[in-house]
C-alpha cells in the first residue's frame, strides 16, 4: 500500500494525528498504538471508555478487513469491559515489546509474565504458514504480534517508531531513506527538544 491511495483517512486513530501510515497490516498494529492521548492534539484515549473503544473497533476493522491480504481480518465481538481493559494492558505490552518502554505510567506489573500466544501453524501448497488463533479479543491481539513478527522478517517493523520526545508516543512509519527520523512531527516535536537542549545549554553556562 502506498499514501495518498484514500486508504489512508481510514485508519481511524492513526489518522488523528494526521500521520503517514505504515503499509499493508502494519497498519493495524500501528493505529492500535495510536488509539492513546498525545501531544500538543492531544484527542482522547480511545480505549479509555467502553463506547469510545467500540466506536474504534468497528471502525478499525472495517479498515483492516478491507486492506487484509493474508486472510487474517475478521469481525470480532462487541467489547466488553474486560476486553476493553485487556486491550488497554496489551498495547501497555506491546509498547514495551516494540519500543523497550511502556506507554502508562501507571501499567499495572501484576502477572506481566503470563501473557502468551498460539498461532497455528499451517501446510498447503502455497507453502508453510502463520496464523492468528484464539477466541474473541485474544485473536485480535494474537494477530497484531504476527503481523509484528511478519515486519520483523520483511525488514519494516524498524521503520515503525514512537516518538523520541519525553512526552509523545506517538507511533509514526519512517519512509526516510536511511530510516533516521525520531519524532513525529518535527515541527511540533522536534523543535521543543532543541529549545530545551539550547535553554538547558544556555543555563550550564
Ligand atoms: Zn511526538
């Protein structure tokens, strides 16, 4: 998928904070991240109420099962609270997983060892696959890390970044040539960490 296809305004949460998106089911993953409340926007927290989460279930999957090319897509059920707050620790993990830090401060660290995840493993003639397994939201969550995995393979998932302010999380896909980009918006980022580090230089002196 390249930008500028349409696809792009659909990816609801991602598309709040007016990023570029990361191609095919990166995607996914992507706005899944996004669905938090950053930066100078600062929308809301869009797992932080049951309607908001489900209004971005709906929302997102439609996307995803119209972007889908692994066959993985799948309209799932309506969100509980549990799920709601199952979602919210996962993309608490998955943070971690990806960027080495949490995004709440206030993660909870009880039984973080125990989350696992089965995929199952597949044979046909187009080869040896992968798929997401599982019932309900754990599907969803299990098809978020493959779709991970995938990008660690093809080389992409490097190029999806949080953002590198003290402040922002926001994740953004970094299409520069030599995938050097840290913030997500340099102009808005960028530049309250250079007035920082020049404040913070000027002071030393
Ligand atoms: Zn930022």
């Amino acid at each position: 998928m390249t930008e500028g296809t349409g696809r792009y305004m659909a990816w609801p949460a991602t598309t709040r904070y007016g990023l570029s998106v990361a191609p095919g089911n990166l995607g996914l993953v992507q706005d899944f991240l996004n669905t938090i409340t950053e930066g100078t926007i600062a929308p809301p927290d869009l797992l932080a109420t049951l309607d908001s989460a489900q209004e971005w279930a709906d929302q997102v999957t439609e996307q995803w099962i119209s972007i889908d090319e692994l066959g993985w897509a799948k309209t799932l059920p309506r969100l509980t609270e549990n799920d709601r707050k199952a979602l919210a620790a996962f993309r608490d993990r998955l943070f971690e997983g990806l960027f080495g830090h949490s995004h709440s401060e206030t993660a909870s660290r009880a039984g973080r060892n125990n989350l696992t995840y089965r995929p199952v493993l597949t044979v046909s003639t187009e080869g040896i696959g992968l798929r997401p397994d599982g019932e309900g939201w754990k599907y969803f969550e299990t098809a978020l890390l493959l779709i991970c995995h995938q990008g660690q393979i093809e080389g992409v998932l490097r190029r999806m970044k949080s953002c590198k302010s003290d402040t922002c999380d926001v994740v953004f896909y970094d299409r520069s040539n030599n995938n050097s980009a840290v913030w997500h918006d340099v102009k808005v980022c960028g530049n309250r960490a250079n007035v920082r580090a020049y404040r913070e230089r000027a002071a030393s002196h």
